[in-house]
C-alpha cells in the first residue's frame, strides 16, 4: 500500500480504525479479499502470492504493508513483501525474519488494544508504539509534521470524522475521506492518484480498505473503485 490512516480511541466502542490504500500497476494480477489462507482475510497479489493487509478476524487483528525508501535486497535472495501482513496477522508478533531479503518496509499490527509500527530501510530495523490519536504511515514513512501535503491535508479531517458508534453504524464520513474526499487526482494532496507513465503502463490507487477493529468484533469494507464512496461493500461481518 501508499497509505495508511490509523485512528485510536481506547475508550471507544471502536478503539481502532484503519483505513489502506493500495497503490500498484494496473494490470498487476489480484483477486479481492477472501479467506486465501486459513483463517486470514485479505486481497490477494497474484504475482507474488502475499498481501497488502490481512485481517484474523477471531483475535480481532490486522496486519498493514507500506513499501518504504531504502536499500533494496539483493534480486537473487529477495522475497515478497506480501507475506509480512499474513506474518503479523497470524502471530500477534513480527517473528524473526531475515530481514536482508526484504525490501524497504513500514509494517503495521493492530487491534482493538493499540498498533504497533515496524520500519526497515535495508539497513536496520526501527519499532515504535502508535499512540492514541490519528496517524498516517506513507512510503517516507510515520509522518507526524506537515511538510507531506498529502498528510497536512488529510490527517485533521480524518481526526475529525464522527467515529461510527457501533460496527453496524454509518460511516459515510469516513467513506468519503477514504476515497479521496473530491481531490482530482492531479492534486499533490490527493489520497487517490493516478500516473501514467512514458512505457505506456498505469500505475495509480486500486483499492481502498475501511476496517474497524471493535469490541464486539470486526467491521471490514472494501472498493476497488477507489474513487466511489458508495461502491464499498461488506466483507465483514458476513
């Protein structure tokens, strides 16, 4: 994914919100999400077989994929990145990795209980605890100043969205946020982009995950029209 909003309230009835928008080549191969793996929900990456975010909706816990800046792995040893959300989802943990395979990352683990934040550049490996309040992790990473336009805009009016009340509640507020709130996608501060590039390839925002980890349990929407506020549709609950 190119960004991650995470919003935490300890005292509410949704402690956890998470929005994630995925941005890749158009035509890299994907199914949406769906038990792919035991007991693990998720849209799946056809070309590598991970994730970007994966949810275990029994321990109510998430995990999030952020590509970040760095030195890359060697090709000859390198592994997806898509299989540290399903890592991270299923352990409650990052579990030991060698981690000189991976390219860049910002992987995030969440419930109801907090989130927690793992950076790798290439180099060396940084964890941080995400505090109460409104995040945003994009590719340079947790950003918490106001020099990324895309954050300075967009993290105050995620702040200041009516949180749902409850897992079936309304969240047209955040529907709206999530896809981009009316920005063109030529804007500098726009959460939904679009590029296209000299090779004639596309490279732009292909989805929009809005998921709710709750004290009674999981709310998960999901669009592939990541510019339609009403084309989300419910994976969870069923």
């Amino acid at each position: 994914m190119c960004t991650v909003v995470v919003s935490i309230d300890p005292d509410a009835e949704i402690p956890l919100i998470l929005v994630g928008v995925r941005d890749e080549f158009t035509d890299r191969p994907r199914v949406p999400p769906a038990e792919h793996w035991p007991g693990l929900i998720g849209g799946r990456d056809l070309q590598a077989g991970g994730t970007w975010l994966a949810v275990d909706p029994v321990a109510r816990r998430v995990g999030a994929l952020v590509n970040g800046h760095g030195v890359p792995a060697p090709q000859e040893t390198r592994r997806s990145r898509g299989d540290l959300p399903l890592r991270v989802a299923a352990q409650g943990r990052l579990p030991d990795l060698e981690l000189a395979r991976y390219d860049p990352f910002h992987l995030i683990l969440a419930d109801p209980a907090g989130a927690r934040l793992w950076h790798w550049d290439g180099d060396a490996l940084a964890e941080e605890e995400i505090p109460p309040g409104t995040h945003m992790i994009v590719n340079s990473g947790w950003e918490r100043g106001e020099d990324n336009e895309r954050v300075a805009f967009f993290r105050p009016r995620f702040a200041e969205a009516g949180r749902p009340v409850a897992i079936d509640a309304p969240w047209e507020s955040w529907r709206e946020l999530a896809t981009g709130a009316g920005l063109p996608v030529g804007d500098p501060r726009s959460l939904i982009v679009r590029h296209e590039l000299p090779d004639g390839r596309v490279f732009g925002s292909l989805s929009v995950t809005l998921l709710g980890l709750g004290t009674s349990g999981v709310r998960y929407d999901f669009t592939d029209d990541p510019r339609n506020p009403a084309a989300f549709h419910r994976v969870l609950p069923e």
